[in-house]
C-alpha cells in the first residue's frame, strides 16, 4: 500500500507539472498560492451555503474542491522544492512543540513563535543536508 502511495504521488507530482500553465519557479510558486486561496473560499463559500441557507454539504462538491487544492499544493510543493513527507515533518515538530499533549487553549494563544520558526528552520536546513 505504501509503496503504491509514493508512486501515485510521483505520477500526480508529473501529471500537475505538465498541466501547470506556468513554467518558471516564481510564476508557479504564484499560481499555487493565488489557486490554494481560491479554492479554499469555494470551500469557504460551502460552509457559508450549509450555514446560512441551510443546505447540506455536496460531498462530491468537497471532493473536487479538495482535489483542485492538492492540485495547487502539489504545484507550490514543487517550486519550492520540498515534498508532503518534508511538510508533514516540519509541521509535526512545530506542533509537538506548541501543545506538549493534546490541544490546550492557553497554549494556542501564548506560543513561543521565535522557537516555531527555529524549529522549522532547523528542520529545514537538515533535510537540505541529508540531500547533500
């Protein structure tokens, strides 16, 4: 199973490359941003809908949106060289450092943002090295 996800997402890494209307790391690293947001308020927009007007969600609807924004997340994955696997980890370290058991209010609200962000620097810059 796991060696079938990799692979899988290899091949979608390709498929989003070559449907990418922008060739060039800053134009992409621009569309995936402008298109992450996008999407995000149509899903925005099907909470609004199932708040306010009373409609169900459209789960084939939630699908799609969540497709189109893999789409635009694999894209900006891609121009700033990184990958899920490397994303995941940094944030599961920021994370486990923010709420030492589960979620805790008072910890969301008093973070310790300097010590996120070496957290993620440091993060970042061993993965560089393990590629080196």
């Amino acid at each position: 199973m796991y060696h079938n996800l990799v692979r899988e997402t290899i091949e979608y890494r390709k498929f989003v490359l070559s449907k990418a209307s922008e060739c060039n790391q800053a134009g992409r690293i621009d569309q995936g941003i402008i298109g992450i947001a996008t999407e995000a308020g149509e899903l925005l927009d099907a909470l609004k809908k199932k708040m306010f007007q009373q409609r169900p969600y459209d789960i084939t609807n939630l699908k799609e949106e969540c497709g189109d924004l893999y789409f635009y997340f694999t894209e900006l994955m891609s121009a700033i060289d990184t990958n899920l696997i490397e994303i995941m980890e940094m944030n599961r370290a920021k994370l486990a450092h923010r709420y030492k058991d589960t979620f805790n209010k008072d910890e969301s609200l008093n973070r310790d943002t300097d010590k996120e962000r070496q957290i993620l620097e440091d993060h970042e810059k061993g993965a560089k090295d393990e590629t080196d």
